[in-house]
C-alpha cells in the first residue's frame, strides 16, 4: 500500500472539493470535510506518537527507553524517570546545559573522585547528587540504538563512552563496574587507572 504525506492528502481534498461543488454541493461537501476530518485526526495522531517515541530507534525496533516515561524540570537541565523516579542530570559532568542542549565535552574521574564529585553537585537546588549504582545506570540504556545507546533527546551530546557507576566489584577490590554507552554492554574498570565519565543522579536507593 502506498503512503501518502500529509502534503498528498490536502492535495486530494481540495481535487475532491473541486469535483464536489460542482457535482453535489451539499451532500458531497458534508463527506469531502468527514474525509479531511479523519484524515487529520490520523496525521495529528501519527504526529503526537512520533513525539512520544522521539529517540531514533533502527531496524523499526521499539525503544526501551521513550521520551514518555522522562519529565523534564524547570531549566530544562533535570529529568525524572517516572518509572523509578530518579533525577537525572541531562548533561555528562563536564558538559553544561545550555537551554536547548548540552555543550561542550565530558570530563573524566578516576573512580573515587567521580564518588567525590557527584556529593559536591547543587544543580536544580539539590544537593544529594550522587553516582548511580550499576542497575540505576544500566535503566539508562536504550536498547533500540546504539553509538550512543541512550536516548539522545533526553540525554543530548552524550558520548559514546565508558560511565562509572558506583557499584564496586564484589571478587576484586580494585576494580568497579561500568557501562559503555557505545553498545550499553556494562563491563569492569581499573578504580586508580581508569578516567571513565560519569552522570549524576539522585532519589531511590
């Protein structure tokens, strides 16, 4: 079945007009604005759906990760998931929210000064920022994209990069978990020789 923009569908309202005033001017009209009713309930509703699920997702697979279940604050620099209501900073430390995005480039920490470095955050008025544990950061992940396999409306210049999380190894003491936000795979890091990036969240635990 060929798919027509909405661009087609006007021109074949007014063809249709066009016919119909001349034909039946009454009863013809009254279907001619039922067909362009429906038709624009159907382009408005296609709209709002592409809205909710705006994260670019390939192979027409369904994003885990929707920009439905997210509520952007205030500045528009947080933003909650309403299914576990954690906050989230939408910025990678180092990057600043700019209104609309987030510029410039993440920083990287070795593990426990990216601990230290969340406790010091007051973004939004709040001030228990911390570092997500590995379940809290991995709900991150969107899994219908990748490079990055995050949801970038949401989270905006996010680098396809490793994060801490503050999760350490419970079988080696020198090590701690992370997830690479390239595939989303989570995997382990050096706490002394890694600079791994970090996203600050707060609530839950």
């Amino acid at each position: 079945m060929r798919a027509y923009s909405s661009s087609h569908k006007v021109r074949i309202y007014k063809l249709f007009s066009i016919q119909a005033s001349a034909a039946c001017p009454v009863a013809c009209k009254e279907v001619s604005m039922r067909i362009l009713t429906v038709s624009v309930m159907a382009l408005v509703f296609a709209l709002a759906s592409h809205a909710v699920e705006a994260v670019q997702c390939l192979n027409n697979i369904p994003p885990t990760n929707p920009d439905s279940v997210y509520q952007i604050h205030g500045d528009g620099s947080t933003v909650t998931d309403t299914r576990t209501g954690l906050m989230w900073k939408r910025c990678s430390e180092g990057q600043t929210w700019d209104g609309s995005t987030c510029a410039g480039s993440a920083s990287t920490y070795t593990w426990a000064d990216a601990l230290d470095h969340a406790l010091t955050l007051t973004d939004g008025g709040h001030d228990d920022w911390r570092l997500p544990n590995r379940n809290e950061l991995e709900s991150l992940v969107e899994d219908c994209t990748y490079g990055p396999s995050i949801n970038s409306d949401i989270f905006p210049g996010t680098p396809s990069s490793s994060f801490w999380s503050a999760s350490p190894i419970a079988m080696d003491s020198v090590s701690a978990w992370a997830v690479y936000f390239g595939n989303g795979y989570s995997g382990s890091g050096s706490r002394s020789n890694f600079y791994l990036r970090i996203r600050a969240v707060r609530g839950g635990q």
